[in-house]
C-alpha cells in the first residue's frame, strides 16, 4: 500500500509493478435523494507512481500487516485490475480514503 500526503488529506494506493499503482479517483458528487445525504462517486484507475503522487511526500505503508495476514500478491493484483474502470459510491462521511486498497490488499468485498 502506498500512501500519499496530499496538503488536506492522506490518498491511498496499491502498487502493482512497473512502476504503476492501482487507486480510486473522485469523479464526481450526488445527493442520494431528495434528503441531505451526500454521496461520492469515485473511479477505479490504474497510472504511473510518478504521476499519482506529483510532487507530494510518500511512502509504502502496510499498516495492517501486524494485524491481518495479506492475500498472496498474485490475487491482490488480479482483483486490482478487475476494479479498474468500475465507479464506487460512498457516502461522504463514511469515506475512509484506505478502504478500497485495504480491502484488496487483506481481503473483503470490494464494491
């Protein structure tokens, strides 16, 4: 996992090699229906490190393999890449900015 210190946030993304990463992007904000929920649209996109970090500090962090025992590396990539492409909602304060490469890094349903 690599985690990316933005100015107002940290950003999250799964290495694959080759020097790219597998991450979710914003793409776009919806109220869920007539009421005050909120909900974030966000794209699953592979790019290069180098172009996904900018000119922000990084650094690879694991920070729950203390805790949970990672899938092996051949399934995280090909669950990675099946994502890619495919838009996920969140609700606004439910986002956790991990959630997805966590998910695919120690298991649990990616949707």
């Amino acid at each position: 996992l690599i985690e990316i210190k933005r100015v107002h946030y940290d950003h999250w993304a799964l290495y694959v090699g080759d020097g790219y990463v597998i991450h979710v992007t914003p793409v776009g904000v919806s109220p869920l229906s007539a009421g005050s929920e909120t909900v974030l649209i966000v794209k699953v996109v592979k790019e290069l490190l180098k172009e996904v970090i900018g000119n922000d500090a990084w650094a690879v962090n694991n920070k729950y393999d203390q805790y949970c025992c990672p899938l092996p590396m051949e399934e995280i990539i090909q669950r990675a890449e099946g994502c890619i492409g495919k838009e996920m909602a969140y609700h606004v304060f439910d986002f956790k900015a991990d959630d997805f490469v966590t998910k695919l890094r120690y298991g649990g349903q990616v949707s």
